[in-house]
C-alpha cells in the first residue's frame, strides 16, 4: 500500500469490528474499516455503522465466517452482514461499478483485489478513506486534507459522480451543513449545472437526503447558498424569494425571514425544524395591502398548513410527522397569554410536547423580524415557559386522564346512561377545572355534579 497518510492516526473499533478484520487478515485477506466511520472518527463525531471492505470475495467471506450468523444483505453487490453480539457489521468486497442507468445503482459490479479502485468509486474524498491499526488510514484522495480546510470535494471528476447517482449532489449540501463545510468550487460548479438531474431521483430518496439538511445546525446556510436545488422539489418557495412584507414587524422578505428563523432555531427536533421552514408559505397567497401601505396577511397561518399538508405528502412524510408539523404551522402565529390556565389550554389542545415545539418556533419566528417590541414578546415567551414548567411540576390537571373523577362518576352522579352526553359533562368540568373555576377533587366535582343534578347550582 503507497497511499498510507499516516500510521500514527488510532481509530478506536468496537471488539466485534476488530475481530472481523483480525479474521479476514489470518486467512489472507485485506479488510479495513471504511467510509463514514473513518470520517466520523477523525472529526470526533458520534459513528452510528461500522463497514468493513475487504479483498475477499463474497463466497470467500461465506466460508471464512461460516461459523458466524450471516445476513445475505446484498451478495451480488459483494456485501454480507456479520452479526457478533446482537450487532451487525456490513463488510463488502472490493469492487469497481458498472453504469448507472437508473441513477441509483450499478448495473454490474466487478470484484477486484485493489483497494485504491473500490475507493475510486465513491463520492466523496472524506468517505474515501480506509484504516486498520495494522496499516494505519489509506487515503488516496487527500480526503485528510479536506478535512482539515473543511471542504466537501468529489472524488475523480464531480461531473462523473454526479452523473452516476443525481442524490449525491443533495449528499454534497447535506454533509456541508451537517459538518459546517463548504463545497469546493468544482463540485459546487458541478451542482448549479447538473442539479435538476435530481428530477431522475425517488422523490423518497431526496425527501431523506432533505430531512437530514433540515436537522442539520447549517440549514439556514444551504437554504441561502442552493435554495434553487431545494425549489427543485419544493416549487412553492419561489413565490417567497423577494416577496415583501411591507409591515413594521418585518425587515426582510418572506424567504430570508424564514432563513433567519431557522437560523434562529434552537432545537435540531425535525418537527420544529421543519415547522418553522414551513411556517411562512401562505403569505404570498393570502396578503391584503391596507390604505396606509401596511401589508397584513390574515389567515397566514391556515393558508401555510395547508399547503404544508400538500408538500409533505407529495414528499412523502410519514403521516405522524407531517400531522405534528401541520399543527404547529397552523397555530405558529396564534395569540399566547401569560397565566396558568391559558397554559393548561394549550396542553390540553396539543400537549406538552407540541406546545414545547410551538414556543421554539414562535421564538424562532419572533427573533427573525424586526426589533419591534422584540425583547417584550420574548420575553413573554420566556414567562410562558417559566408558567407550563410550574405547571408540570405540580402535576396540575389539564387533560380528562388527569381528572378526579371519570365517566363512571358522572354516569352515577348525574344519572345519565353511556354516550355523547357523559364526554360532554366531562369535558365541562376539565374546562373549569383549567379556568380554575372547579377544584379537581373529587368530593368537590361531584358535589358540583349534584347541585348541576338536583337543580340548586345555576349552569
């Protein structure tokens, strides 16, 4: 091997990945742990999969691990699954690909013994990389050097690699936004040339690609740098670049207000992330210019769930995301009040942990206008937080599990039978018991009940 960079780099394995390298090298075989767990071990970051390549092929590897349990995960791609304690490990043959017709995955594949030439083909220098502790880290590419000024580069040609597999230019913004790095000028050239190739792309795929930028810390600065590639697939933020707001509580547009919200996101929840990238879709559709030049946009928040609804089906979001981020869209710009029982309202709407949501992004939202009373409606914010903790803390009723009494109570006290009439009495007493007008205890609701019953408390 000439490509050794350095064998003074440790990378620490888990036993099981060790082991399986160790096993592979006493039958005479190469293997090497490789792509994102190099990278991520070099940066310091979490490794979620340990994948190994190796020189043996796959019915070599069958014979050499025959007393392992294997997965056969994708045995004419040259890749098995090993499992050792409960955990799984992908090791895959050296190979060089074939064309990619469906701009997914090769054709063909050809198994070679040449480490360099598997390594050839992957799409990125920092994913390019190998190590072992025997050899150290193999790094044909200047993958390091990437690294070190922070640059996401193709390997090879990016016209090449992007020709291959369209995906790996949403690849390219997403592992510049996760790791804070920037496209060097070929790639990035290279991506405002072939980006609409994506069109060839699973709108699943890129949807998945789009999830991981979205919860990334440098969204707001791809939103910026390749919203063209985003409008690709979501059209609708077209109509906000430029769009502008004409209104005291605003300084910028649509679109660069809702860039710095999500730079103003402090949560890396993808629910509240993408609540409040979607938050201001509708007011290019529903505004309404006032005689004195103020533009108002009444509704916005309906009109931009709405058509948050449309987007993440047509992008394919799982039903419970897309619900949880409707609501929160819906809502966003909803009057909050300060007091325990507007707080126990809320939670009793959309419960704790959407309401937690929907307070990171109305500060999102508040902090990315103008400084119109901007310290005093966060500052509201703040006081509504402080409220719903208390709230929490001292298990204060704000749903009908919390009650003192049940629909058995209200059946017995009230006599009433089964049906629409027993939620509606339970659902009377929660609102007074959240208003404060009712104590939840329950001698105290039923003696409510009695008087409702016999006619001696007014209703």
């Amino acid at each position: 091997m000439t490509d050794i960079k350095t064998k003074s780099l440790h990378i620490s394995m888990p036993k099981g990945c060790k082991e399986l390298i160790n096993i592979l090298h006493s039958n005479g075989y190469e293997a090497f742990l490789c792509g994102g767990a190099v990278r991520d071990s070099i940066l310091g970051r979490p490794i979620h999969d340990y994948d190994i390549t190796t020189s043996a092929t796959p019915d070599e590897m069958m014979e050499v691990f025959k007393d392992k349990r294997i997965i056969e995960t994708g045995l004419q791609h040259g890749t098995i699954t090993i499992l050792i304690d409960g955990e799984g490990y992908e090791c895959t043959t050296y190979r060089i690909d074939g064309n990619y017709s469906d701009s997914r995955r090769p054709d063909s594949v050809t198994f070679t013994r040449n480490l360099k030439e598997d390594l050839k083909r992957r799409d990125f220098t920092i994913n390019a990389m190998a190590y072992n502790d025997e050899v150290g880290l193999i790094d044909p590419f200047n993958g390091m050097e990437d690294i070190k000024y922070h640059k996401i580069r193709c390997v090879g040609r990016a016209e090449d690699r992007f020709s291959e597999d369209a995906l790996r230019i949403l690849r390219a913004i997403r592992f510049a936004s996760q790791l804070g790095f920037v496209l060097e000028p070929d790639t990035d050239w290279h991506i405002s040339k072939m980006y609409k190739n994506l069109e060839n792309i699973s709108i699943e795929r890129s949807n998945s690609e789009f999830c991981k930028i979205a919860a990334s810390s440098d969204f707001c600065v791809q939103m910026v740098l390749y919203h063209e590639v985003f409008s690709l697939f979501i059209p609708e933020i077209k109509d906000m670049f430029g769009f502008q707001q004409n209104n005291p509580y605003h300084m910028y547009d649509v679109w660069n207000h809702t860039v710095h919200a999500i730079e103003y996101c402090e949560s890396d929840d993808l629910v509240t992330r993408l609540a409040v990238f979607f938050h201001d879709f509708g007011k290019p559709h529903c505004y309404q210019d006032g005689e004195d030049g103020i533009r108002h946009f009444k509704g916005h928040g309906r009109v931009s769930a709405d058509m948050t609804n449309e987007i993440m089906k047509r992008l394919r979001f799982d039903n419970d995301t897309r619900e949880k981020v409707i609501e929160l869209v819906y809502y966003h710009d909803a009057t909050f009040e300060v007091g325990k029982k507007y707080v126990k309202r809320w939670l009793n709407k959309i419960g704790e942990e959407q309401f937690r949501r929907l307070l990171n992004v109305r500060r999102a939202d508040i902090k990315a206008q103008a400084d119109m009373a901007q310290e005093t409606r966060l500052q509201k914010i703040d006081n509504i937080e402080y409220i719903l903790e208390e709230v929490l803390q001292d298990d204060e009723c704000f749903s009908l599990k919390d009650l003192a009494v049940n629909g058995k109570d209200v059946m017995d006290t009230m006599l009433i039978k089964s049906g629409k009439e027993v939620g509606y009495w339970l659902n009377e007493i929660l609102t007074r018991v959240i208003d404060g007008r009712l104590k939840n205890d329950k001698e105290d609701l039923i003696y409510w009940m009695t008087g409702i019953t016999d006619g001696w408390i007014e209703y």
